[in-house]
C-alpha cells in the first residue's frame, strides 16, 4: 500500500464511524499505519517550510491514531509479577540490541490499598499510593503522583508531573482532595491537604499549599488557609501561576516578588474548549 492509499483508506475509515468496530480490513489498515509509524515512513507532524510555523499537521495520522483506539479491545500484557492492561493495538513496542535504542527499565505502580475505579487511565510512569482513592474516568498521566490517602474525583485530568501529595500522619491531617471535573495541568503541586473544588482548572505550573494565599481578581478577596480549615479553591475557579511584589522590607528594598496564585476567572466556554479531553483516549 502507498502513503496516499494508505491515507485515503484511513480517512474513509473514519468516517465511517462506530460501523468499523469488528472490521478486520479496518484493523489491517490501522496496522499498517502502526508500522510505518514505527518505522518514520509517516509522522502526525512533518517540517514543512512553507507553513508559517514550519510544520505541517497531517491530520490523516492522527485520524489513524485515534482509529486504533476506536478498533482495540482491553487486553492483558502479563510481564513478571506486574501485570498491564490496554488497548491491545497499541502493545509496548519491543526493541533489540541491534535497534541501537536504551530503554531503561520502570513503568508504572499501584500500591495495595488504593482504589481506582473503573475506567481510570494511568500513563506511565505515575504512581498510586496507599489509601488513595482515584475515581471513575480520571487520567493519571505521565509522571504523575497521588499521593498517600489524596481522593481524586470522577472526570479529573492530573497532567504530566502533578504532584497531588500524600499525608499518612498525623492520622488526623486531611489529605489532599481533588473534586470532580478538575483539570490539574502540567506540573502543578497541591500539597498539605488542600482542596479543589469541582470543576476547577489549576493551570500548568500552579502550586498549593497550606501556606500559599491565592488572589481572586474576579472576587477582590485573599483565600487563605485558616486554624480550622485548608487552603480550598473554589468550584469553577482557573488558576494560574502569578507573582505579587514584596511589600516590606528587604524583600521591598531588593524589588523582590513571590510566587502567587492568582484566580483569573470562572470557568467558561473557551475553559471547557481548552480542557475538553479527547473521549477516543479513554
Ligand atoms: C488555564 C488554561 C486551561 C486556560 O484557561 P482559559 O479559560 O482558556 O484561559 P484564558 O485563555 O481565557 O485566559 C484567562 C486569563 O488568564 C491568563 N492565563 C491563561 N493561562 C495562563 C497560564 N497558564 N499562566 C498565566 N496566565 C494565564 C490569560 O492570559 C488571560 O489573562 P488576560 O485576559 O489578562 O490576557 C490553560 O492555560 C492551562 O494551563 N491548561 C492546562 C495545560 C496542561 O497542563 N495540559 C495538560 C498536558 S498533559
């Protein structure tokens, strides 16, 4: 099959919609596109100088992508004393020596004494660790952590390398929580059982902590933890990393600032556009 045909086929294919399911012409095609992914006979995005940004999308690949999604059933990946689930279409690619490729060894781990319900997707590496409680359709994505007894809600997104932390003792510390329908983007920290209301996006790079007092421009108030209760961001608010100027002395003096929280606004429709998850990846 040539690229043209290989791309004609594929884009038929998913137009065709839920009707391939089942479609062995439709698995070989996907297969096909996996290997000459595998072997750079195509990319999702190809250098092209006479794009303004230098790089072509080819929308037919990443169709074809998420087409092997759509075509792969669940399916067990036995490894020694760890055991792996996925979309059997897209198994760990397997490398020789000869390959000149180093993979070093890790992957991901779930600690006894977590829940994570159905429907969960952990990328790895991430992990997941005692006590924890990760609800249904969540994404726990590369690098990610959950840290001990942390409650992550249903529909949550944690990004690359959010670190949700842990609180084992004292026993009496709330853990962290994260509600339903949070978006916890790239490397963001919520630590020392702060919560985030339902529906809430903390932008990429946004840390929380018991000491860390966000600013609601959209409200004009401080939020702070207080003796009785943590730090809490509410429901719907976007979060994004900001600075605020150090008032008083040598910090005032040396023109200093410190990291600050800021809430931007509530959760809109451009929000919702630029969180929406693609549903394929589930
Ligand atoms: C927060 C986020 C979702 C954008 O939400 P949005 O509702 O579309 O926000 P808007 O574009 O309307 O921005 C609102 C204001 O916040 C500012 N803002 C938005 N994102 C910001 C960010 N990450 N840092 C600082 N400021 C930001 C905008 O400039 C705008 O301010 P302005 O009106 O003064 O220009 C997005 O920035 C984000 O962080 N997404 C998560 C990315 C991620 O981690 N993905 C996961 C990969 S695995």
């Amino acid at each position: 099959m040539t690229i043209d045909q290989m791309q004609e086929t594929i884009e038929r294919l998913c137009a065709a919609g839920a009707s391939v399911l089942g479609d062995s012409a439709a698995m070989a095609a996907f297969l096909a596109l996996r290997e000459a992914l595998e072997t750079g006979e195509v990319r999702a995005a190809s250098p092209d100088p006479a794009s303004p940004s230098g790089w072509r999308v080819n929308a037919w690949v990443k169709q074809g992508i998420l087409l092997g999604f759509r075509l792969g059933v669940l399916e067990e990946f036995p490894a020694a004393g760890l055991s792996f689930v996925d979309k059997n279409t897209y198994p760990a690619r397997h490398f020789r020596a000869g390959d000149g490729v180093r993979v070093v060894p890790g992957g991901s781990s779930v600690r006894a004494g977590a829940y994570v319900a159905r429907g969960v997707v952990c990328m790895p590496p991430m992990y997941i660790n005692a006590g924890a409680w990760v609800d249904e359709g969540t994404m726990v994505d590369s690098h990610a952590l959950v840290g001990s007894c942390a409650q992550i809600g249903k529909r949550v997104h944690l990004s690359a390398a959010a670190q949700i932390g842990g609180v084992l003792e004292p026993v009496n510390a709330s853990p962290v929580i994260i509600e339903d329908d949070v978006l916890v983007g790239g490397n963001c920290g919520v630590y020392e059982g702060a919560i985030v209301r339902k529906g809430a996006v903390l932008a990429s790079g946004t840390i929380l902590t018991r000491g860390t007092p966000v600013f609601d421009l959209v409200n004009g108030t401080i939020i702070r933890a207080t003796d009785d209760l943590p730090l809490i961001i509410p429901e719907n608010a976007v979060v994004v990393p900001g600075s605020r100027a150090v008032s008083k002395g040598k910090g005032q003096e040396w023109g200093l600032s410190l990291y600050a929280p800021v809430i931007v606004k509530y959760r809109d429709e451009k929000t919702d556009l630029s969180t929406t998850l693609e549903e394929l990846l589930r």
